[in-house]
C-alpha cells in the first residue's frame, strides 16, 4: 500500500536508515529531526502516517502529539519510545496517539504496523477497495477488472493505488507525486499526466474511469452508477 510517512527522530543515522529501508517497502519517507518542525509539517502537509520518537531535543514527541490534536489533525501517529512503561502509553492513548512500537525494533513490525494503520485510518481493514468492477486486493497488490487480472507497470500501479483508496476525492498532481517519489527524487510533475493517460487507456470500455477535476486533481469514479 502507497502512503506517505512524516519521520520525526533526531537520531540522524537512524533516520537515514528508516528512510531508506521504509522506501524499499514502499513507503514514501519525509524526515524531520525537530518536534517544532515537525508539528508544524503535520498541520501543514498532508501525511498519511506519523512515526514520532519521543525523546526531541526541543519539542518532545508527547508535546508534538498534544499540539497536533488540540489543532484538529487526525492523521494517525506511531510512537517510536526506548522506554517500556505502560502508564506513560496508556496516558499518550489518551491524548491521541495510535500505537506504539519500542526500540529496538524489527523493520518487518514497523512496515507491518503503518500499513495496518493506514487501513483502518481508511475505514478499510481487510485492505480491499473497489470502484465499478475495479478491485484492488492491497495484502497481495493485485488489481482485477470485470475479474481478470489487470497488470499495471509500476508507476501506473502505484497511481492506481492512490486513486482506489479514496474514489470520488480529487487528488492533486503535486500529491499524487509526492507519494511515489518523496523529496529527495527529481520527476516533472507531467509524469503524472503521462501516467494517468495510460490508466485511461487500460481502462477504456470498463465501467470505471479516471477524472480529471480542473484546479483540483484526478479521482475514479464508476461510470453510469456502475
């Protein structure tokens, strides 16, 4: 599943680590050392997952959590703590976080963590999305059309993959790019036109399609109530 993340750590060699091994996995990575920084990105930008440490050296992570949801954001937060202490999760529960996981950590967990906090910050915990007769089975990343399978070049997947996950909700260009590329690859944003000229195409006679909504984005909808 396609999300992009907000990492906030201070631990520069841990970060460069997480970044790089959470984009293997698919997930796109932003890094912010800096708990002000930081909280100031996550009413800013939009983010589909938050991996908060708490030991910042300015503005601890239980702080970042508070002042993030006094504001109103809903994005779903990780903990990352070195500390095991029930009473001090049960309180960040209470104020807003979402899970945790302590340090030291397996990767596999972490990746496994985020994406089951995506799903349910979808509303959607079997990981399964539809629009028409398109499905996309997000545990086996595989689409299906009027049943069949429908292979997609990677570029043209992972579009796909943002789009099902919210149908109906125009998505930008800019925020389609920045979920497959983060901030450190350099595409022109006209490769999301190039690809959602091909999913067109790929989708042509179905009864599903792809829209283009003017100053707002793209979105998928189905065709004729289908």
């Amino acid at each position: 599943m396609i999300m992009r993340c907000l990492l906030v750590e201070d631990d520069a060699e841990l970060a460069g680590w997480l970044v790089r091994s959470l984009a293997e996995a698919g997930i796109v990575t932003d890094w912010a050392d800096s708990g002000t920084i930081a909280a100031a990105r996550i009413l800013e930008e939009r983010y589909d997952v938050v991996l908060l440490d708490l030991g910042l050296p300015d503005l601890g992570g239980a702080a970042v959590l508070a002042r993030v949801r006094q504001a109103g954001a809903a994005v779903p937060i990780l903990i990352l703590t070195a500390r095991d202490d029930l009473a001090e999760r049960v309180q960040l529960l209470h104020e807003g976080a979402d899970d945790f996981l302590t340090k030291p950590f397996a990767l596999a967990e972490l990746v496994a963590r985020l994406t089951a906090l995506l799903r349910r910050s979808l509303g959607r915990a079997s990981g399964q999305f539809t629009c028409g007769t398109l499905g996309y089975d997000a545990p086996r990343r595989r689409f299906t059309l009027a049943g069949a399978p429908l292979d997609l070049a990677p570029r043209e997947h992972a579009i796909l993959e943002l789009l099902i996950q919210r149908p109906g909700e125009p998505q930008s260009k800019a925020h389609l790019l920045d979920r497959l590329v983060g901030e450190e690859v350099e595409i022109q944003i006209e490769a999301v036109e190039v690809m959602i000229y091909r999913l067109r195409r790929r989708l042509e006679g179905s009864d599903v399609r792809v829209v283009t909504q003017r100053g707002l984005g793209y979105f998928l909808e189905p065709v004729d109530g289908g």
